[in-house]
C-alpha cells in the first residue's frame, strides 16, 4: 500500500497479489487516515507501506515532511509492517499528465482527491518496479 500524504489528504494505492500494477484505492482526510490504513491491514494482505517522502526539487527537506514524521511515528506505532520511504518529487505532475493521457475530462482533473489517488499510485509503481530490479 502507497500514502501520499498530505495535511488535508492522503492519497492511498494498493497493488495486485503479484505486485505488478499500481492501482489508485481513496483518498482519506488526514485525521482519518491511521484509522483507515489499520482497518484495511486487517482485512487485506499488506506486506509494506510505501510512503511518498516530500522533498524540494533540489533534494532538501519540504515543510511537509515534519507533519508526515508525526504521522509515521503514531502509524508505526499501530501496524507492525515495513514502511519504506520514496522520493515523490514530480509525483503530482505525473500523476495529471496520466490522468490527462487518459482520457480524463477537464473537470474530472480538478478533483484533487483523484490526483492524490493517482500520485500514490505512481509511489507505489516506482517502488515495485525499483524492487523488482533489485531480484
């Protein structure tokens, strides 16, 4: 499962049994987000969480990145799986190209839930792929 967190949202993706594809789940409000993840590592087989790490587009820390440090701790502190870090740099941008590539109306790519959905996607199909490169 991929987060892109935000301090309102948080984009969630899941991937297939294979780890294959990266496919876009929901996008939660942040204070409900924990209690979301948790409740879905019950009911389905997580075997990591894969988290966008915000950073500048010359590599240093973004504000973000306090907000999603506290975050991590109280998930940490909850589930009892991996949690790997991504650099999700550009992952907003991509993540409108694609929707756009699509086929996606004008009016459907403003939904900024949808962006966030489609950016945990494209953190969790960079992950798989840079793992599956790794074997």
């Amino acid at each position: 499962m991929a987060i892109d967190y935000g301090t309102k949202r948080v984009g969630l993706a899941v991937t297939d049994p294979l780890q294959i594809i990266a496919t876009p789940l929901t996008t939660v409000h942040a204070n409900e987000a924990i209690n979301f993840i948790v409740n879905y590592i019950a009911k389905e087989n997580v075997e990591a969480l894969v988290v966008g790490m915000p950073v500048t587009t010359s590599g240093e820390a973004s504000k973000v990145q306090v907000q999603l440090k506290i975050f991590l701790k109280k998930l940490s502190a909850v589930v009892n799986i991996p949690i790997y870090h991504v650099d999700e740099r550009f992952t907003s941008k991509l993540a409108l190209d694609a929707l756009i590539r699509s086929g996606v109306k004008k009016m459907q790519r403003q939904n900024k839930e949808l962006i966030d959905q489609t950016s945990a996607a494209i953190i969790l199909q960079s992950y798989l792929e840079r793992k599956e490169n790794k074997l």
